[in-house]
C-alpha cells in the first residue's frame, strides 16, 4: 500500500517542468520560509513590544525542536530506507541515503504551524496547508515514502497536544523570567554608562 501511494504520487514527476519546479520549491525552500516566519513573529514582537508575539515563536520553536529530536530518535531506532535505496524512482532532489522515517520536512513545518495556530488561527490554517503541500511535494521529489510524511504528521499531533497540555505555560514562564533578567541586566549597563 506505501509502496502503491508511492508509486502513484511520485509517477507525477518528470511529465510537467512547472509542477516539478513548484514541488521543488515547496520541497527544498518552504521550510526555510517557514524559520523565517518564526524569527519574524519573534522580531515583530520586540519591535512591537507584544509579548505574546514572542511567547508564541519561543512555544513554535521549542516543539519544533523536541519533534525534531524526536524523529532522530525514531529514524534511528526504526530505521528504514529512502525510496531510491532500493527501488528505481522519479528522483528530482537528491539526497543522503539516511532515515526515510519520519519526514523532518513534514514534521518541522508541521510543528511550526502548529505551534503559531495557538496564536493565530489564520497563520495556522495557512501554514498548515503549507505544510501539508511540503509533506506531498517530499514524496513528488522521491525523497519519502507517504508513510513517512503521515507519520511525521501524528507524531506532531500528538506531541503537540501533550506539549501545549503539559509543558507550554512552563515554557512561557521560563521565557518570561529570562526576558525579564535580561531586561534588568542591559537596564542596569544602560543606567551606569549614562552616568
């Protein structure tokens, strides 16, 4: 059945140069775009003084880095290979032939938007299908195997839903107690060169 989706999907490569230069791009850039939103959110905060601006891209990058650490975790106790390890496929992108499951791609795109949809449901509903077109283009490009993108996509759910339950307000007091140490420490630095 994964190898049947597969198949299907990834037999789309090579009949259309528009579609595969898009599905590269959301396979290879999106992520990237998706950081700099995340930094963004972060520095419009600062700019803006809205502390839940920064609270939310703190909370957006701490899950994406415990999914991201995660799915090392995964990849390296269930290992399997990529699709062109075995298999004669339709590769646009290459790629070292390392864990294939889950996709980091759907997971760290996937972490992000959920992590600003707690903030913003609009930017979520947005980056959500985003994410979700990355998580298609990583199989167009022959990189996954479907399995890996849907798997990627539960074990975020799943910790996100854990994380905003059991360690979010945890998170956001962490950050506030350092923001405001380190509010006082350049204050105080400020406070002696003017004098």
């Amino acid at each position: 059945m994964n190898m049947e989706l597969f198949r299907l999907i990834n037999n789309l490569a090579n009949r259309n140069i528009v579609l595969d230069k898009i599905m590269v791009f959301f396979s290879k850039d999106v992520p990237y775009i998706f950081m700099a939103i995340l930094a963004f959110i972060f520095i419009l905060g600062i700019i803006k003084d809205k502390e839940d601006y920064r609270k939310a891209s703190i909370n957006a990058f701490v899950i994406t880095v415990i999914n991201l650490a995660l799915s090392f975790i995964i990849g390296s106790i269930y290992y399997v290979d990529r699709p062109f390890v075995h298999s004669k496929v339709n590769l646009l992108i290459s790629h070292t032939a390392d864990a294939s499951f889950p996709s980091d791609h759907a997971t760290g795109t996937m972490s992000i938007a959920l992590g600003l949809g707690k903030y913003s449901r609009i930017l979520g509903i947005i980056m959500t299908i985003l994410s979700l077109i990355v998580g298609f283009s990583r199989v167009y490009v022959g990189n996954h195997y479907p399995l890996d993108v849907i798997g990627a996509y539960i074990i975020v759910s799943i910790t996100s839903y854990l994380y905003n339950l059991l360690l979010k307000s945890k998170i956001e007091e962490i950050y506030s107690r350092i923001e405001k140490w380190l509010i006082g420490k350049f204050s105080s630095k400020e406070d002696i060169l003017n004098n």
